[in-house]
C-alpha cells in the first residue's frame, strides 16, 4: 500500500523540513505488522513527492489471527497487503508523527502554512462507492479525483469493484492533511486490525480538532472510525456536538444503507454503566453526583446524556482525577460541556456541602473498597446529609465467582475489596439503610443471569420518601 504526497510549494525543500526527512535518504521503520518505508521518489526544481510504502508481514498477521474471529480463510485470503487501511494511518503517526503534529524545529512558522500539496493513495477500498468518497472529502475543500478498479480486467462484465486510485488536491498545511487522512483512510475501510478501545475517542477528538465537529457527515465518519461501538458514538458525538446543535434520534442510523456489522457483546462494565444511565434517566435527574468517579470512565458515559445539566465527578484519589481530566479531553471540551462537568477532590465520609441538594447519586463498584467503620460513616453522609432523591448503588455478587474460571476459590475479584457480598447481605444492607433514612429500595441484576447463582454484578435503587416538611 502506498501513499504518495506531491507539491509544487517553492522552495520545493520546505516538504523536507514539514516532514523531518531528508530528501537523499531511503529510510525504513519496524512496525508491528511489516514495514514502513519513506522515501522520495522525485525530486526537482519545480516539484518535490515524498511515498510512504508499506510491507505487511502476512506470516505475522497470521500467526496473530487468533486474536480476530474471522474465519481462517480470511486470514490467508484478504486485501491487506495491497490497500490503504487502518495500518496506513497507524505508519503515518509512527513514521510521521511531528509532520502530523505541526512541529517543525528548523522552520516554525512553515508547519501552519498553507502550501498546494496532493495526495495520491494507491488502492483504497471505498465503502459506498465514489459518492460516499466525495461527500467526505469535499466539504474538506479537497479536489477529489477518483478512477475506479474493474473486479477482474478480463471479465468486464463483472463490473466496477469497490477498490479506487484516490488522489486529493488542496491547498493546506501539511499537519491538516495527515490528521484527515489518519482519520478518514480507516472509515472507507471495512476492517480495523486492532481493538477499539476507549482511546480510540481521545485520538478522534484529538485529530478531528477543528473539522469534524462541522463536517456534515461527522455521524457516519465516527460511527465508521469507530467500528460501530454504539456507546464509544454516542459519547463521541455528544462531546463533538456544537452548542446550538439539537441531537437527532436518528443520529445513530446507517444513512449509507451498508449493514451494520454484528457488534460484540457488551462488556460487564459497559451494561453496568448502561444500566446506570437508564436508571438515572427514568428518574427525570437533572443534577447527578457520581461518588467514587475514579478516573471517569462512568462520568464520560454521563456526558452523553443531554437531560443531565449538571454533572459532579467526586474522588478521594488525586491522581485519579488528573487521570479523568485527560480521559474527558476536559481542556478541550466545548465550554456547554465545561461548564455541565466538574470534578471535586473530596472524601465520602465527611459531609461535603458542595455535593448536597442533588437529584440523583451513583455509587458504583464502590463500596465494597470500604472498611466497616468506614462503611457506616458513608451510609450517614450519603443518605442523611447529601441526601440525594434517587441512589443508584452497584456491588460484586460473591455468589457469582464460582462462575469466573480464572478466580480462585474463596478470592476476591480485586485485591483491594474488603468484602463482597452475597444477594442476601447486599439485600440485607440496602433494607436496613433504607428504612433507617427514610428510602424505599429495589434491586435490578446486571450481566447474565445465572439460574444458580445469579448475576455478577447486583444493583439497589434507592428512592427517597416523599416529605411534607421537605
């Protein structure tokens, strides 16, 4: 697979220093999966084209094909050697990461300047045809030329495939172009050859800065980059989505009319958070605390509700809030986000005015890190004192851990629980401090439901009694 870049700037050295690589050398980076190769296939007076070449390893990727559920014969038979796919973008931040970052020691001035430059990517499989390719491109600024490739030149008939020579001309700084390109080669793919984690939203955030929160089809592009992970779109798009911007319930759709591929299952914490978020919805919250946020995974899935006006992030743990802050992009979230998130140093045990007068809690995954005496002291601060009208509380299900192979008999699930409760304890517990504060409770299970055993993880809504005086 081959990316060439092309311009005709004068001094036609300049793509030299833009690029931190010397015309006269050939230059080779060890990647996880081949080769990287730059080099500078002409060089002249009044034009200069620097190529990034890829060399797949196929016995590599094979040997890796364990990891992937595909069908052996796919991981023999495929297009990867030869296309422009995720691969392309991960050798471009590799093997170019200052040009892509804007950096350039030598000529400072040069990384923000506009000069012609044209891109020209070899083979790139398209996903909706030519259309789709110019509707993603265009409103870029981009002069797109696209020649199509027959699916056999011997058989005609057969007709177009979905492969094309793409080549791009604009007029823009050459950081620009390799952000569109590392975000864009991977949505007119139809395979990522790695997992899509959650920061795979900090990358789209951080190299869609500028441009895909106006892009007209910002939706497809990140439902696409993101391999159609449901709950990692929905958090991306409401961090992308303007201030004025209404949200569609049709926001998700397939607008191209190419199916949706199968989604994995949802992880334990992806239906514990999901589970979370449709409870705190149903209670018409507008103003939600999330005890314990640790590093603010929980507070990420909070943002992308638009009911949720003000959103309270509390841990004891410093470090953990720092970790939140460049989990949630928070320096360069939009300031409607800003100002709906913050994050508060603070202990649950001592009462906290800061966190008093909210509509809703959640506690989840937290307690069971908590000593007796400290238990207690929590129970009062958050029922007596911060008060909330709905608590949401999960915890482990002990009962369940015979069911986790890799658990030994008689552990805890994380080295620093102080207990796990079984479905009667946990149920006991909630009772109790439910009658003592002036709440009724009920219980929801999340993950699969084991006829024995139950689920692995169990859930206790409090709501809080009605009060005249109140």
């Amino acid at each position: 697979m081959l990316l060439s870049i092309t311009t005709t700037h004068e001094p036609v050295t300049d793509l030299g220093f833009l690029l931190h690589k010397h015309p006269d050398r050939f230059q080779s980076f060890d990647l996880s999966f081949g080769r990287a190769h730059f080099f500078y296939p002409e060089v002249s007076e009044s034009r200069c084209t620097a190529s990034l070449l890829l060399d797949l390893n196929e016995i590599e990727l094979v040997r890796d094909s364990h990891k992937s559920p595909q069908a052996s014969l796919d991981n023999y038979v495929n297009d990867r050697p030869y296309v422009a796919s995720s691969m392309m973008s991960v050798a471009i931040s590799k093997v170019l990461r200052s040009a892509m970052q804007g950096t350039c020691k030598d000529r400072p001035e040069l990384a923000t300047t506009a000069i012609p430059l044209v891109a020209e990517l070899s083979v790139l499989p398209v996903r909706g045809g030519e259309e789709f390719l110019r509707n993603v491109f265009e409103p870029l600024e981009y002069v797109v030329t696209a020649r199509s490739h027959p699916v056999d030149d011997h058989f005609p008939e057969w007709g177009e495939s979905r492969y094309y020579t793409v080549t791009l001309q604009h007029t823009i700084s050459l950081a620009e172009l390799l952000r569109h390109l590392y975000v864009l080669i991977p949505v007119f793919d139809n395979l990522k050859h790695y997992y899509i984690s959650e920061q795979e939203l900090d990358k789209l955030i951080s190299k869609g800065e500028g441009w895909l929160t106006s892009h007209p089809l910002k939706e497809q592009i990140t439902r696409r980059y993101l391999k159609n992970r449901t709950m990692l779109t929905r958090r991306e798009l409401e961090l992308l989505r303007d201030e004025t911007e209404a949200p569609g319930e049709d926001q998700l759709e397939d607008r191209d009319g190419t199916e949706l591929e199968i989604e994995r299952p949802l992880s334990l914490n992806e239906q514990r958070h999901a589970t979370v978020l449709s409870v705190l919805q149903a209670s018409g919250a507008k103003r939600v605390l999330d005890l314990g946020c640790g590093e603010g995974k929980l507070l990420r899935d909070l943002m992308t509700v638009k009911e949720f006006e003000e959103i309270i992030g509390v841990d004891v743990s410093v470090r953990a809030l720092e970790n939140a802050v460049r989990r949630l992009n928070y320096e360069r979230l939009p300031p409607h986000q800003r100002d709906r998130v913050k994050l508060l140093h603070g202990s649950l045990m001592y009462r906290d005015a800061r966190v008093e007068g909210f509509d809703a809690a959640a506690v989840v995954e937290v307690i069971e890190h908590l000593d007796p005496p400290r238990l207690t002291a929590f129970e009062s601060v958050l029922f007596r004192h911060t008060r909330p009208r709905t608590v949401v509380i999960t915890t482990p299900n002990r009962e369940y851990n015979i069911r986790w192979e890799s658990l030994p008999a008689g552990a805890f699930r994380h080295a620093d629980h102080r207990f796990e409760w079984t479905r009667t304890e946990f149920q006991s517990w909630a009772t109790r401090v439910a009658a003592e504060y002036g709440y009724t409770v009920r219980y929801l299970p999340i993950g699969p439901e084991d006829p024995e055993v139950g689920s692995p993880t169990q859930m206790a809504i409090f709501e809080r009694k009605a009060n005249p005086d109140e």
